[in-house]
C-alpha cells in the first residue's frame, strides 16, 4: 500500500465513523477484515462533541460540537492499518464529522517547561531557511527508505506566539518534489499550547486549497484545550520543575525539519530524537489529495 493510500485511509476514517451501510445478505456473512475491525472498535468509543476529554491527567480538551474524538487503543488500530506508527506520546485521532477532508493527530511531548523568551527575538525568514535546510538534509534520508523527497515551498502562516494563553502556530506548505504543475500542495497546520512538564500539539493535515476554511478548525481546536490545575505554564516551579534543553525557536526550525523529514515509510509519522513518534506529517500529500479529488494517485 503507498503511502498516499495509507495517509488517505486515515483521513477517509471519519466516513466510516458517521455513516452506515445497507448491506446484503451474503456479504453481510463475510468475514470481518483488519479495516472492518478497527472502524467497528474506532466507532464503539468515539466520542462526539460537545463533550470533555481529559488527555494523560495532564489537560482537558473541551471538544466542541460537530467535531470527534477517537482515543487510544482504538485510534492506534487505524493507524496500524494504514502502516502508521505509534508511541505513548500519541492521544488519538481527531475529525470533522462533516463532509471537510482532514485529520488532527494529537499528542503529549514530556520536554520539560520550555523557556519562550527567544520568541521576542526569532528571525522569520532564518526559521524558514532552517526548515528548507533540514528538510533537504533529510531527503537523503528518505531516499535510502525509497520514499519520495519533500521539498518546502514557504510559510503559509508565520509562526505566531501568545505569550499571554502560551499557544504556537505556524505553518509551512510543501510538495512531494515529483509533484506536477498545479498539484494541490500539501498544508502541515501545526498549533501547540506549552504547560508546566511538556507541550500538546495537534497538527491538522490539510490541502493549500482547504487551508483557508480549515485552518479556523484547529483554532477553535486550540482554543477548547487547557492544562489542568497544577499542570498550566504558570504552576512551573524553577526549583523542582525540569527545563527543556531547547527553546520555541527549535519547536519550529529544528524539531519540524525531523518531523517534515524523516519519514520511515509512512505518511503519517516521523522520527523526533531517534524515535519514531506519532505527528501529522505531510508526506505523499499531493497523492493523497488527488486521490480525494477522484484523480489517479
């Protein structure tokens, strides 16, 4: 299965969630397959919003109406099926419950309080030079896994700090470097909100020709999600607390560059620290989106 495919699957994955089939009677005797199984588990503990979902005592995600939450284990099993790997850093699967084409993957990094003081200083223009520099590093990389290079086009949102509620979001657009001319270019929205221990980010997987309507749906995603008492930003203890040894600057230059880079043959996840870790990733995007669209992949 190609990595478009794979990719693909998991964002098709709300489809089967929210719908029902009729089904006949001698196909309704088949044998359950691997994809059967795990919408069947992803649909027994999905939960729908309004409701609140509390990640790893750490935070509470308030998600909102119209949107839904598949949690681990039954999230791990949609990944597996599509070839995607997972580590305890992964909370689920989040998705649109109507007709919109993304998916969120969340997830809890243990970093240690990171200082945001750099976010006065950084440079936009130096990041996205970082971002190209490493993604370029790491196509070498993906070369050897025989997996398609990734080239980074440029910002679709700057990387944007509020001190005041501690969330992050930037954004870069990118394509497959075998892309044709007019292939919809794949968006990685990335929003983050910093607490006391580590990070939460929910990445939106997206197409450039989406971004603009769904990109509202990760603010409001942001917005809904808080550490709970004793694990906010402002409960950091110098004393006691361990600080992480890099700053925002690297959540965007050096651990992205990895993140959009190093993809083990797979279109949903890449190595961070020499691990494999769940994140949503941009790789076979432009695939993926014509195959969306009814096109050959």
């Amino acid at each position: 299965m190609t990595n478009a495919l794979r990719c693909c699957g998991i964002g098709l994955a709300a489809f089967f969630l929210t719908t029902a089939f009729p089904v006949e009677a001698e196909e309704a005797a088949a044998p359950e397959t691997p994809a059967d199984k795990a919408f069947a588990a992803a649909r027994e503990v999905a939960v729908h919003g309004p409701a609140e979902v509390p990640w790893i005592e750490q935070a509470t995600l308030s998600l909102p109406e119209g949107y839904i939450f598949v949690p681990r284990p039954a999230a791990d099993q949609i990944m597996e099926l599509y070839g995607n790997s997972h580590d305890d850093r992964f909370l689920g699967l989040i998705y649109p419950r109507g007709d919109a084409n993304w998916f969120v993957v969340a997830e809890y990094e243990e970093s240690g309080y990171i200082k945001d003081d750099d976010a006065k200083n950084w440079d936009i223009e130096e990041l996205l030079d970082s971002l190209k520099a490493g993604t370029e590093a790491q196509n070498e990389r993906r070369r050897e896994m025989g997996v398609g290079e990734l080239k980074i086009v440029g910002w679709a949102e700057k990387p944007n700090y509020d001190a005041a509620t501690h969330r992050l979001v930037w954004s870069v657009t990118a394509q497959d470097t075998d892309s044709e001319p007019g292939d919809a270019q794949t968006i990685n929205y990335n929003t983050y909100m910093l607490g006391r221990e580590g990070y939460i980010t929910m990445n939106l997987v997206t197409a450039s020709d989406n971004i603009a309507t769904d990109k509202a749906d990760a603010h409001k995603l942001l917005g809904a999600l808080s550490f709970n008492p004793g694990k906010t930003y402002a409960d950091f203890n110098e004393k006691t607390d361990k600080v992480a040894a890099y700053g925002l600057a690297a959540l965007v230059a050096g651990v992205a560059a990895k993140k959009l880079g190093l993809i083990a043959m797979i279109a949903a996840f890449a190595v961070k620290f020499g691990k494999l870790i769940a994140v949503a990733a941009i790789a076979g995007g432009a695939a993926l989106w014509k195959r969306l669209r009814g096109k050959e992949a």
